[in-house]
C-alpha cells in the first residue's frame, strides 16, 4: 500500500515503537476497530497533542505493530510518556486496549510500546 503524508510542521523528532497484539485474527479486528478514524476517544488524543506529540500512525502486520511518532522538538520522551500517563482517561484506555495486546492491564502506554533503535537511514 502506499501512504501520501502532510506535514504542517518542518522540525520534528521521530520515534518508532513496535508491540505485540495477541495472536487471534478476531481480536485484531476488534483492535483495529478501535483504532478507525473518529473511534479513538478524543481524550487520548488530547492528551498526545497537549505533551507534544504532532502526528501518529500505527501499521499492522499479522500481530505485531509500529508506530511512528512524531514530536516537538524539545520533546523529552521519559517526561511527556510519565505525563501522558496522568491524563483523562488515559489508564482506562490503557486497560481497554491490554485486552489485544500481549500485555497487563496495568501497563502504561511506555511500557507497552517498546522504543526501535534507527539503524539505517537514506543518506542523500
């Protein structure tokens, strides 16, 4: 598939994450459900813009996901997931996904997905 992206920002740090979801194809349609356009709750994504992240995507294959975010670029990742962590309805949404993902319902959102170490970049 391709994706054609926008940006309305020129300076940004990135970060790619990956996480496991359980392996059932009922489940993982279930998780994609919830992760439609308009399905998100809008507090979650509140919460992201309010510490600073500028744009979010999740791919799928079989079970397994990435995520690529991007930030401000004074961005603290440490600081702005404890952050995260304390807003509305965040736990909640932490606990509702875990259903899906091969992890507890207390984890938070950081230790759930896992930061992926760059090791090659298109060098012009």
């Amino acid at each position: 598939m391709n994706y054609i992206s926008r940006r309305d920002y020129t300076s940004y740090k990135r970060y790619c994450k990956a996480l496991s979801l359980e392996d059932n194809p009922k489940l993982i349609e279930e998780y994609k459900k919830v992760h439609a356009p308009g399905a998100c709750w809008p507090e979650i994504t509140q919460g992201m813009i309010e510490v600073g992240i500028l744009d979010m995507e999740i791919y799928i294959m079989g079970s397994r996901l990435f995520m690529i975010m991007d930030t401000i670029p004074e961005f603290d990742h440490d600081r702005a997931m404890a952050e995260l962590a304390t807003k509305p309805r965040q736990s909640e949404w932490e606990a509702f996904v875990s259903r899906f993902q091969k992890t507890s319902a207390e984890a938070t959102a950081e230790e759930k997905w896992q930061v992926m170490e760059r090791i090659y970049k298109l060098e012009r």
